[in-house]
C-alpha cells in the first residue's frame, strides 16, 4: 500500500488541530476546577525568547492552513493573530479545520514534484511538494503543537501522551 501525498498532510493536520482544541479544553477546565486564571495559560512561554501558548496555536494554525493551501496549488485564508482568549483561539483552530476540509485528495496528490517556495527575509527556500511536507510542513507544525502541548501541561493540565497522539491509532 502506498501513502499518497494527501493521506500524508491533510489528515494529520486535521487530527492534530482537532487535538490542540481538546487540549485547550482540558487547559480550560483544570483551570476553573483549581481557581486559576486562563491567562496562566495563554501568556504561558517554556523560556522568555520563545513565543506564548497564544503564539504557538497561531503558528500552527497558519503552518496547517499554509501547508495545506500550499501542496494544493491555492491560496489560503488570512486569520490575522489577534486571538487572546480560549474561545477565539479554538474558533481559530475550527476556521482552520473547516478550511483543510475543503482541500481534496485530487488537488494535493500528483503535486510530489511541484515546485514550492518560501520566502523569508534575506533568503527562498525551495522545495518539492514532498520535500517542504516532509522537512518544512510537517516538523514545523509539530513544533509548534508539541511546544502547545508542553506549555498547557507545564500549568498542571491533565494531559498525557494519549492525549497527545488521541486516536492515532489505525481504525
């Protein structure tokens, strides 16, 4: 069985956004069951030169949404990163959720060796469809989840490794 180029982004993205957004909900109830503050969580960094919580689900939303429209061939939408509370950044990962729900297999799959390019300040990577979902797309998404994860569960959530991977297992 072969792993087409859609099967191996757009699923994933969606999976680990839908896990993002529990992750938010667990965060959100350990904070009213113990007295804190959502704030706690939201303004939450591992080290001052890293981004907060709130940064960190931006950036994955825009990593999902951005490598998505990318391996597609189109353009995707704009969510400008005003979010501060609980309910706007789970209504943010939701717009990105319903956004990859519209990408189909047939615009991604057969986009292996399409030419894809980032361009930063002072510099373009360039890639194949298949190289920026395997060395850019996909590891920095995870980054930036796992570094959520990490700081919603450095408050005391009650998050584990299950929670994390949360149905990755084969259906």
């Amino acid at each position: 069985m072969s792993l087409s180029l859609y099967d191996a982004s757009i699923p994933v993205f969606l999976h680990f956004l839908r896990n993002l957004s529990t992750f938010l909900d667990k965060s959100e109830a350990h904070a009213a069951a113990n007295g804190m503050g959502l704030s706690t969580f939201t303004d939450a960094r591992l080290i001052e030169d890293m981004h907060p919580l709130t940064r960190q689900i931006q950036i994955a939303s825009d990593g999902a949404k951005g490598g998505g429209a990318r391996l597609a061939g189109i353009e995707a939408p704009s969510f400008p990163d005003v979010e501060t509370t609980f309910p706007e950044l789970k209504e943010r990962l939701a717009k990105t959720i319903a956004f990859l729900e519209t990408i189909k297999p047939e615009q991604v799959n057969g986009r292996e060796d399409a030419v894809i390019e980032l361009k930063f300040p002072g510099q373009t990577l360039t890639f194949t469809g298949q190289t920026f979902l395997l060395q850019f797309a996909l590891p920095n998404f995870m980054f930036h989840v796992v570094t959520a994860y990490a700081l919603m569960r450095s408050k005391g959530a009650p998050l584990g490794k299950m929670d994390f991977l949360s149905g990755a297992t084969p259906r």
